[in-house]
C-alpha cells in the first residue's frame, strides 16, 4: 500500500506542476506530441499569419508606388492641357512669327520636363517601365524621336529600323507584373487572382500613327506641331490647316490619357479596401491562435486550484493512512 | 505407552517451533522495506508417534504424537502474477524505450520563442519558418520594396538549407545515441543479469543441497528476473532435479518467450533459445551492419560457464524473435522507417522509427530543391541553373544533410521571368518567375513518395509544399503521443499487477503483530507446560515409593 501511496501522491504533484505552468504561461500544449492537434492547427495558424503580413507588406509597397504614379500622372496632364491652350492660342488668335516661336519652345521645355517625368523612379524603380523597370523606360533618339523600351513610339521599329522580335508596342502597353496580395493566386496568374502592379507607360502616353499618319503619342505629337510653329514660311491659315488634324490627336490623346489614368485611382481604391479586409483576417487569425495555443485564463486558473485541492487531499489522507498499526497497540 | 521423558521432548519441540516462528516473523518485520523480498513462514507439522505401521508397535491406549516439527521455511509468492507481471514489464520497456527515444526528436522540429509583437510564448515549426521567410523575402521583390533585392533571398534560400542540414544531423546524433545506449548500456546490462541469474542459480542449487531452502537468494533471483523481463520476454521454468538419497532440488531454466510468454519453440517442440539453463547463461551481443544501410542485429550466444561453452551460437536468432521488451524498442527505432519499408515482401509500413523522419527530411529536400530547380531552369531538359545543389554544382543526390545552394548563385542568378517579352531576363522586373515560385510553394500540390520512380514507391503524401513542411512536426507529435499514451496505459497496468502481487508477498506489519502475539503466546505454553511435566517427573522420581519409609 506504501508504494502505491507514494505513486498516487507523485501522480498528483506532478498534476499540479503542470497545471501551476500553464496558469502563469497559459500555453495549451508544451510540445507538439501533448496535443497534437492544436499543434497542427498553431502551425497552420502561424503560417496563414506570416502570408496575410506578406500580402499587407506588398500592398503598403505597392501604394506607394501608386499614389506618386498618380501625381506624376497628374502632372502631366496638367502639362497637356496648358500645352492645348498654347496651340489654340496660336490657332485662334492672330499671332505673329514672334508669338509662334515662343510657344514653340515653351512647348519644348514642357516636352522635356514630361521625358523626365515619365522617367519618374519609386524606390529604384522606374515608375512607368512595366516589367522592366530597371532602367528609364522612354529614351530619345538621335533624332530626338521618343523611344519606348527601345522601340519608336510611332513606328513601333526597333533601333536598327527591324521589326521587334520580342515583344511589340502592343504586346508592351499590355506589360503585366502579377503580385500576390491574397487574391488566391496560382500557377499560370491572371488578374483574377493576383494584383497587376504594372504602368507601362505608353498606355497613357499613346502609341502608333492613326490612318493619316498623324502620332497618337502625345510626346510625339508636341514634337510635330512644334516643328510645325518653327516653320516662318507657312502662313497662318496653312498653319492652322496642318495643325487641325494634331489639334484633333493632341485631344484625343488627352482624352485617352486622362481616361487611362483614372484606373490608376482605381487600383488605390482596390489595394485600400482589400488591406481593410486583410486586416480582418488578420485579427481573426490571431483570434485563432489565442484559441489553439493558448488556454483561458480563468479555465488554467481553476484547474490549478483543483489540482493543488487534490494533491492537498491526498498528503492528509496519507498521514490519516500511513501512521497507525497494531505495533502502536501492543504493549 | 510412551517414556518417561516423552513430555519434556515434547514440550522442547514446542518451544523450537515457536522459536523458530518467532524468528521468521522478527525476518520478515526487520525485511518489511527490503525491496523485493517475500514475506516467509515456517512450515510446521505434528510430529506421529513411533513406529505406528509396524511389528513393534505399541498397542492399544492413548498414544500421542511427538511434538511439533518446524521441517521448512517457505515464501509466500504466487508464480502465475510473477508471469504476468514479467510479460506486462516487457511491454513497458518497450514503450517507455520508444517514448524516451522519441520525444527528444520534436526539439530538433520546434522550439518554443517569444514572438517579436508580444510577450506570449509560442511554438515555432523551424522549417516552416524558414520557409516563411523565403516566402517573405520574395514577395518584397516582387512588390516593389525599396531594400529587397536578390541577395536577400539568396540568404533566407541559405539559411533554409541550413536548417535542414541541423535537423539531418539531429537525427543522425539521435541515431548515435539510441546505439549508444542499446550496446553500452542496455546489453552489458542484460549481459550481467543473464550472469548473475547463473551464478544465484547455482548458489541456491547448493544451499538446497546442504538442506536450507535459500530463501533469500531466490527473492535476490527474482529480482534480477524482473529486472531482465524489462528487456526482453522470458519465460521462466523450474524444475525439480533428484540428487539422490530421496533429496530433490531445483533447477531454474530461462527461455526467451513471445508477447504471450509461451517459449519460443523450434521445429521440434523444444524452446530454441535458452537464455539461463541453471549455471549457465548465454550473453546478447550487438553490432552494426558496414554498409550503408547501417542495420542493427542482435545476436544470442551459446550457453557458457566459467568461460567454457556449451553450446553453439544461435545463427539463427534473428531481431524478429526479440518480440518486445526494451531491447526490441531499441532495435525498432534503429531498423525500421515505417512507409519507407514497403516493398514486394513488406505490403505494409513498419514502426516510424528514426530513419522515417530521416527518410522524410530527404523526401522533403528533393522535392523542395526539385520544384525549386525546375522553376529557375530556363531549358526544359535538364535543369541549367539549380539553385539547390547537393555539393554545391549538381543537383544529383540531394540529401536534407548536404542540401546547400549552389555555388554559382552570386547575384543575377534567379530566373525572373520566363514571359516571352522578358524570356530567360536576370534582370527583368516583371518578376513573374518569383510569383511562379511563391505559387508553387504555397497553393500547388505534389505527391511525395517513398521510392520516386521506382517499383514498389508509395506514395504517402499529397499537398502543398506548406503542407508537407509541417507534416514532419506533426506526425512525429502524432506519434510520440500513440506511444506516450500506451506508456501510460502499461505503466498503469503493472502497477496493477505489482499491487496484487505485493499483496500477497508484502510484508503487513499487522499481520506479523499478530503472529509475535500468537508465537509468543505458544512458547509462553510450551514452556509451562515442560514446567509442568518438570514437576511430575519431580514427582515420580522423588515422592514416588517412599510411602513407608522413614
């Protein structure tokens, strides 16, 4: 009887001990093998919680870059309206060789300064260079054409003058960079499962020549109706002749870029709401794990004032048990 | 009609019996805490008068007996619960052999940390985390942030192949250890108790000789009996042996025995192997195969004595015949890895001892290395830019042990993109080969198997790359907690049978009160009542035939 005395007071100890560490570390399970179901289910937990931070990391990176394309962006449209306002002036007024030289170069300082801005970087990134955006996507020529990626914005032909074998202008305006902010992505990423964080430029710009062949670019368009205003041998109404078809381009490339920018703000707004909603999860998730490894509080609690009651119980009943026999009777 | 002293042997014999009780009962008193010992009695017998069968015998009247014979000391000890104790103590040492060698393996998988946001103590997958990281450092590059850059994922990849290098060596410095204690420990232990039985064997055999019943000696053998069935199922046999001149003694043989305790037979009938055979005692021996499979193999010697043999090795003792015990939980963790046995002979999985979760960090590697390889390749033949290599240039033989990246992975190394715009580009932003990579990690599905692209392989294991990540952890808890449970259960399960078998052969203090009241009692009689025949004997010799006289 001693002996399994002794075991059943060192079961009870040992009880309490464990239910004395988990009342101050609340902690459900010490190793994996002491309930391994909570375990499997902490692990999971875990690593949901690390891929939820990774998806929310992405979107702060992301917009940022979105909000400065935005205001570059809206520079630049700024630029094209006081560029409209420029020619029109020309156009509408009666204006004199003196007048058309000057607007000719403002229009050339406001060419300059939108080559730099679509060059625009974002943390060692170039804001507009789709999926190569490690180096300055529009480049002039010799020429002083406007090349993108290396290919002519209105011809769509390499340097050399050749077709290009990799991708084209189109193919380029199309330009995606997937990334993964939780939208369930898998192998073979369409934008239904993954964010598309790519600006390729000449979306918003404009590419290629129309049937008459008058640019779409915008860049390019400057560049023709300015080399049009340095003409002193035109006469006014040849002028205005030759720049109505430009005037007609130079809006509807406006149109187009202010119509193609706007979907920029609409990223902002998806990247903002799907954060929200990330955020959430990542409550829950830690909800979660609060459940699966962690007990509550008032449960440790109790359970170490039963498990100390028990093991107090069995140190009395043992002195009760162990002390007297017939040698304490006998004379 | 009896002599005239009968009454005084009588009452002397009284009196050394009750002595001798008395003694027996101060033995079994002053032993009551010695461990392991029974609790004895003396065997006492009314002593018949002479010669009552034959010619000369007396006839007629009131002839008694001659007293009381203590003949013999006898334990109280009940053979049929030291059987079930035995078989029920070598399932015990097999499990808690199992539960001891197992649970140390979760610290190679996890650890417990404070986490960075908080001060609560949580439980970390180490691979998992690793895992994580990469993933981590991948997404930064593909969402733009200002400081990622392909050396950041290069180390996070490096530090992942280090972690299964610690774990591989983990396993293997378990391995070690489990030998260790198998042929250091273990054996010479059993070695010495397997001697020790032989050498009491024979002690006892002569004490019987000389008369005495060796009582102590055999509480002395049976300890070591118990002791020995921790390590291996035996079955014990005595025999009782005529030396001639009417004496019999007893022989003890020792058998190694199934899970049921029935000896383990040969083709005849007989017990194959027999461990203690009275004075002479074979001796387990271990050793390790020289290939690279590295098998463990017990193996029984003859029967020995003093150095002299008796008997042949046993060539045919095989680990299967170790059927539980410690000594067959050693050999499971070492010999057998579960699914990874299963081939034309062996339909199903074996215990998942150590080389399972070896076996399973090797699968893991490969098939992590593989898909990783594969992704950053930019020919579909064979893979031209493996980032995983086994040895730092080839990714042939990749093993949890020597998985590292590969030497050539200096920067502009990963494979970006694949897309026709930007095909085979090191330095295109596109980064769409990086998102092909944090997809495969995290939502594709593969199937590990045992044996890829060989007969009998088995596929165990179908999920995401997470998945199989955290399967390790978690099937090791899986099991360690089966065999903890069983522990338990065997544990209690002894007790049980220890608490019959002590109350039985314990020593009850009251019990023994009582009897040194009844034995002093009966020596306080048997000494009044020589007292009393003392004063009849006074009586007759003096006052006898003096009527007259002076």
């Amino acid at each position: 009887m001693m002996s399994r005395y002794r075991s059943d007071v060192s079961d009870a100890f040992a009880s309490m001990n464990i239910a004395m560490r988990r009342a101050y570390d609340y902690r459900a399970f010490e190793k994996p093998s002491d309930s391994p179901l909570a375990a499997a289910q902490t692990f999971q937990v875990h690593w949901e919680a690390r891929l939820n931070a990774d998806y929310r990391n992405n979107i702060s990176n992301l917009e940022g870059a979105n909000t400065t394309a935005d205001h570059v962006l809206q520079q630049i449209a700024t630029q094209i309206d006081t560029a409209k306002e420029k020619i029109n002036s020309v156009v509408t007024d009666t204006a004199n060789a003196q007048n058309r030289e000057d607007i000719a170069n403002e229009l050339a300082s406001i060419r300059q300064s939108m080559l730099s801005e679509l060059n625009s970087k974002y943390a060692d990134s170039y804001l507009f260079g789709g999926s190569n955006a490690g180096t300055a996507p529009f480049t002039l020529d010799a020429d002083g054409n406007l090349l993108y990626r290396g290919l002519n914005v209105d011809t769509g032909l390499d340097k050399d003058g050749k077709v290009p074998t990799a991708a084209s202008l189109e193919d380029l305006a199309k330009d995606h960079v997937y990334v993964d902010i939780g939208l369930g992505i898998e192998s073979g990423a369409t934008g239904q499962s993954a964010f598309d964080s790519a600006m390729p430029g000449i979306r918003y710009v404009g590419y290629g020549t129309d049937e008459n062949g008058v640019p779409k670019n915008v860049f390019s368009l400057l560049k023709d109706i300015e080399g049009y205003l340095k003409d002193d041998s035109a006469s006014v109404s040849e002028l205005v002749e030759k720049l109505n078809p430009y005037r007609d381009a130079l809006q509807s490339a406006e149109d187009t870029f202010i119509s193609s920018k706007t979907d920029i703000g609409a990223r902002g707004n998806f990247l903002e709401e799907t954060d929200s909603y990330l955020e959430a999860i990542g409550e829950n998730l830690s909800e979660k794990d609060n459940q699966v490894e962690y007990v509550d509080f008032e449960d440790a609690i109790t359970s170490f004032s039963t498990q100390q009651y028990c093991y107090l119980a069995s140190l009395q009943v043992g002195s009760k048990v162990l002390q007297t026999s017939l040698m304490d009777y006998l004379r | 009609m009896s002599s005239t002293f009968d009454g005084l042997f009588i009452a002397r014999s009284g009196v050394r019996a009750a002595r001798a009780s008395l003694n027996i009962t101060g033995q079994n008193i002053t032993n009551s805490t010695t461990p392991g010992y029974t609790r004895q009695r003396v065997d006492q017998a009314a002593v018949t008068p002479p010669s009552t069968n034959s010619f000369y015998s007396w006839a007629g009247g009131a002839v008694s007996g001659q007293g009381a014979d203590a003949y013999d000391t006898s334990q109280l000890r009940d053979a049929f619960l030291d059987g079930e104790y035995r078989l029920q103590n070598a399932l015990g040492g097999e499990s808690s052999a199992l539960a001891a060698a197992l649970e140390p393996l979760e610290d190679i998988f996890t650890y417990t940390t404070t986490a960075d946001s908080s001060d609560e103590v949580s439980t970390v997958d180490v691979l998992s985390n690793e895992l994580s990281n990469l993933i981590s450092q991948m997404q930064n590059l593909t969402s733009g942030k200002s400081d990622a850059s392909e050396s950041v994922i290069r180390d996070a990849a490096d530090q992942l192949a280090k972690k299964f290098n610690i774990a591989a060596k983990g396993l293997e410095t378990a391995r070690e250890q489990q030998y260790d204690a198998l042929s250091e420990h273990a054996v010479p232990q059993v070695n010495e108790l397997l001697s020790g039985i032989a050498a009491l064997n024979g002690q006892i055999k002569n004490a019987e000789v000389s008369g005495g019943s060796a009582l102590e000696l055999r509480d002395q053998r049976n300890l070591k009996l118990d002791e020995l069935s921790q390590y291996m199922d035996i079955r014990v046999e005595e025999t009782e042996v005529d030396v001639g001149s009417g004496k019999t003694v007893h022989e003890l043989n020792v058998y190694l025995a199934d899970k049921d305790g029935n000896a383990l037979e040969d083709g005849d009938g007989n017990p194959e192997f027999t461990l203690v055979s009275n004075k002479k005692y074979a001796q387990v021996s271990v050793f390790q195969d020289a290939d690279a499979k590295a098998l463990t193999h017990a193996r029984l010697s003859g029967l020995t004595e003093d150095g002299e043999t008796f008997d042949t090795a046993k060539a045919e003792f095989q680990n299967a015949d170790l059927q539980s015990g410690s000594l067959a939980g050693y050999l499971k963790l070492l010999n057998e890895n579960g699914e990874y046995d299963i081939s034309d002979t062996q339909t199903t999985a074996t215990f998942r001892g150590i080389g399972y979760y070896s076996k399973l960090l090797d699968t893991l590697a490969q098939t992590f290395a593989t898909t990783m390889n594969g992704l950053n390749s930019t020919t579909d033949a064979q893979p031209d830019k493996p980032l995983f290599t086994s040895n730092g240039f080839s990714a042939d033989g990749i093993t949890a042990r020597n998985l590292q990246i590969s030497s050539d992975w200096t920067s502009v190394y990963l494979t970006m993109s694949k897309d026709s715009a930007n095909a085979g580009d090191d330095t295109s932003t596109s980064y769409s080969n990086i998102t092909n990579m944090i997809t495969a990690l995290t939502s594709d599905e593969y199937t590990l198997e045992t044996k890829p692209g060989e007969e009998g392989s088995d596929p165990f294991f179908t999920g995401t790359i997470q998945k199989a990540f955290m399967n390790v952890p978690t099937s090791l808890a899986r099991s360690v907690a089966g065999v903890k449970s069983t522990d338990a259960d065997n544990a209690n399960r002894l007790d049980d049978i220890d608490t019959s078998r002590q109350s039985i052969s314990s020593v009850s203090i009251d019990d023994e009160a009582v009897s040194l009241v009844q034995y002093n009692q009966a020596l306080t009689a048997a000494a009044r009542f020589m007292t009393a025949v003392d004063e009849c004997l006074q009586t007759i010799i003096s006052s006898m035939g003096v009527a007259g006289r002076g």
